[in-house]
C-alpha cells in the first residue's frame, strides 16, 4: 500500500545519515527478538538502537558493517533500553528485516538525500 504524498519539505526534515556498528548485545526484555546496537556516526558520535535484526544476521557478522539510520528522532525507551536512532531496513514477506548500507565503503556520518 502507497503511503500519501509528502512535501520535499517534510523530507528535508528527516536526517538520514550512514554508520557502523561497533558492538552488539542481545536483548531478552525486548518484546520481540532484537539486539542492541552501538553505531558509531562519525561527528555526531555513538548513538544506540534497539533491532529486531535477529532473524538474518548473527552478532559477530554485525560489527564492522555500515547501515543507514534516522538519527533526528526523538529517544525511545524500549524496555530497560534507551534508543536513540532508527536503522533502516527492508521488511521481507515473514517480516525479516534486511538492513540498508552502502555498497561501498564511506565515512561515518555522511548525510543520504
């Protein structure tokens, strides 16, 4: 189903920025099965987030990969857990999540536009 139309305005609001992972945690108070990430952003620094990623990716194929995350919306706290961005991903037909990232290497923090 086709989300309505969004003015260029509203997108210019949204900071969707590249980053890699530095560490992965599980997280057994989250409602569904997910990970804690740590994602370094370059300039704008660590953030954390909350993944349910738990169904495609193993913890240790994690660290070192680049993803694309939200990194303006407001913290979320999610059980015991602050969250800090939203990582990107493609839901499939089981609602397995594959994550967004840049084919190539680039710098922490560039911005996607």
């Amino acid at each position: 189903m086709e989300k309505p139309l969004i003015s260029w305005d509203d997108f210019e609001k949204i900071d969707i920025r590249t980053g890699t992972i530095i560490s992965v945690s599980d997280f057994p108070k989250a409602r569904n099965p997910s990970y804690q990430l740590e994602i370094d952003f370059g300039i704008l620094g660590i953030k954390k987030s909350s993944a349910q990623i738990t169904d495609l990716y193993k913890k240790e194929d994690l660290i070192g990969k680049q993803i694309i995350a939200v990194v303006n919306f407001p913290k979320k706290q999610i059980a015991n857990f602050l969250s800090e961005c939203l990582v990107l991903g493609i839901y499939g037909e089981n609602k397995e999540v594959t994550l967004l990232g840049p084919t190539l290497p680039v710098k922490n923090g560039l911005a996607i536009g």
